[in-house]
C-alpha cells in the first residue's frame, strides 16, 4: 500500500552503546528489533491525532483505539473521548473505529446515531473480515482461531455470524461442530502467537482433513517479526521483559513466546515503574522487547531504569527487517464535521 510516512521510531544503538551515559558494569541488555508500533497501530494513533488537529475536539474513539494505557492516556490529554459503546456518541459527532475493527452492525448504528466515521482498521484485519464474507457467502462453516471476547474476535465475526465458530485455543477443538466436513476453513486472529495458531489448525485437521487453509497467514507481519526476534533473545536471556499492556494480546504472547525459548524468567510491564528489582537477582542478561502498540519512549524510560542499576551494555537483536506503513484513513481528506452536521440536520 502507499504509505503516509510514519513516525520514525529511536534509533537502535548500536552494539555495548550505554544509554544515559552510565558506566557499563558488565550487565548486559538484548533489545529486540523490531518491536513496538506496527504499521497499522502507527496509522491509528495518526489518524486520532490528525483528526483532533483539522477537526478539533472532543473526537470519539469507540473501544481503545490501540491496546496501550500510555497511548490511551496521551490522546485523551489531547482531547480524545473513548467510548465503549457507539450509543454514547452525540449525535452530529465524529467517531473513530479502533484498529482492532468493528462488525458492520457498529457501522448500521454509526448511521443511525447521524455520526460522522473514521475507520482506522488496521488493513490486515480487514483482509481477514473480507476473507470471512468471501467464504460465509460460498457457505462455509468459518472456524475463527481467537480469543473470545477479543476485540477483533468480535469484529470478524460479526461479518458472517451464522458462519462463524469461534476456536479459542487447541484444548477448544473437542467442542467444534460443523454442519458439513468438506466444507471447513480456518482464519485467524492476526494477533495471535504463530506457535499457538498453528497448533490449533493441526489439531482442527485431524478432525477435519479437507479443512481449508485461508490464502495467506493471517497472523500479521508484526506479530511474526516480533515474535521471531524473541526467540532469538530469549535463548540468550535469563530475564526478558516485554513492555505492553495486560490487555494486549501481541505483548501477552511475547512472554509466552519468551518463556516457551529458553528465558528462564519472563514479565509483562507497562514501563519501568512496573519492574521489580527483585526480578534482576543473579541475571547476567536481560531481553527486552515490546507489543506492537507500544511507543518507543517507553522501551527507552525501560533502558535507562536498567542502566541506572547497571545493566547498561547494550545489544541489537533484529533476525528481520520491517519496512510497512499504511495509508491514513481516506476518510480523513474530507470535511466531516460538515458531514456530520448534515447528518443531525437531515
């Protein structure tokens, strides 16, 4: 896709660089490259930011427009209003769809509260909600691997509801039912661990051998980046660290990625504040990375809380390259508060 340009994340030091000018002990940092914003969280946080600044606040965003309390927290102080419902939306307003996405019903009630939209949904969720209408209109059962209750989980499905099972992990195929076996196909959650996903579609095959794979991976190109690099890392750490919130399920799956590759101790953490000093007792080596929602100040806040306690040589590990951005939502060259002051007056 074109890109809009996105914001340019720190620059990775390079190998024994000693952030904050401290002495290097010997304790040693291994920082995963890539981490943190991914193409679509970057075009969301943008689109948010961008439509503050041409329209003005407040601006509604329905559900956490990234999985990020700092990110969160930061555009409300810029005027932001997050809502869990679109119902709470006045009517002549604009409201934004987070990156997770939304079944057209929100769409249907977006219309009908005279709203103004921004779909910031991230476009690899979209490739997997048109997927889920191709197959539910060619009749297939769908077999959605995902969490229930998760926002995208909800999002996809609410594109073929009646087609639609969800699998929520490999210890959930037992209670799979499908009207006709020949006729089954898999998508994915794009947040999902590879490792986990894959092994619920081998455990799915073997009750169902003509199953259908989707086209391409629907686990998204960030996800499998970031869970690579933590491999990589992980077998090199005692402790890894993974910055993102409890909610994120990219940056909950990084520590299970870590823990199940040879980190012997693995923790999730908002930033620095959240680590226990007790963590660090006889680590020699410390892997660090972050969720795809997560800014790069927060790895940084990180970096410096450990070099203050010694643990200032500094290490890159990038096994990939990571190059996608995403055009901003096409809404967002339009008036839409005139839009949606038509809308309330019609």
């Amino acid at each position: 896709m074109t890109a809009t340009p996105a914001r340019q994340p720190a620059t990775d030091p390079g190998e024994d660089a000693t952030p904050g000018g401290h002495a290097t002990s010997g304790g040693r940092v291994l920082l995963a490259a890539p981490r943190g914003y991914c193409a679509g969280v970057d075009r969301a946080v943008i689109a948010v930011e961008q439509a503050l600044e041409q329209y003005g606040a407040p601006i509604y965003v329905r559900h956490e427009i990234v999985h990020n309390k700092y990110v969160v927290r930061s555009l409300e102080q810029k005027g932001a209003v997050f809502v869990e419902e679109t119902e709470e939306v006045p009517p002549g307003e604009i409201v934004i769809f987070s990156a997770h996405g939304v079944a057209p019903t929100v769409h249907e009630e977006a219309e009908r509260g005279k709203l103004a939209t921004v779909d910031a949904t991230c476009p690899l969720v979209t490739k997997v909600h048109k997927e889920a209408v191709r197959y539910a209109k060619d009749d297939y059962d769908i077999l959605l691997i995902g969490h229930e209750g998760h926002e995208e989980v909800i999002g996809t499905s609410g594109e073929a509801p009646e087609h639609i099972t969800v699998v929520d992990g490999p210890d959930d195929v037992e209670n799979v039912r499908v009207r006709d076996p020949e006729k089954v196909v898999w998508l994915s959650q794009t947040t999902l661990s590879v490792d986990e996903t894959m092994e619920t579609v081998d455990a799915l095959q073997s009750r169902y051998p003509n199953l259908l794979s989707p086209p391409s991976d629907d686990i998204c190109y960030a996800t499998q980046n970031r869970q690579t690099a933590i491999k990589e890392l992980a077998a090199r750490s005692d402790l890894v660290l993974v910055v993102g919130s409890q909610n994120s399920s990219n940056s909950v799956r990084l520590v299970e990625t870590a823990l199940s590759h040879g980190a012997r101790d693995g923790h999730l953490v908002d930033n620095a504040e959240e680590i226990d000093e007790a963590w660090l007792e006889g680590v020699d080596t410390i892997g660090l990375s972050s969720g795809a929602s997560v800014p790069e100040v927060l790895i940084d806040g990180v970096l410096e809380w450990l070099a203050a306690r010694g643990w200032d040589g500094l290490e890159v590990v990038q096994p990939v390259q990571e190059h996608m951005q995403f055009s901003l939502p096409k809404e967002l060259r339009r008036d839409l508060r005139a839009e949606a002051a038509k809308k309330q007056a019609g």
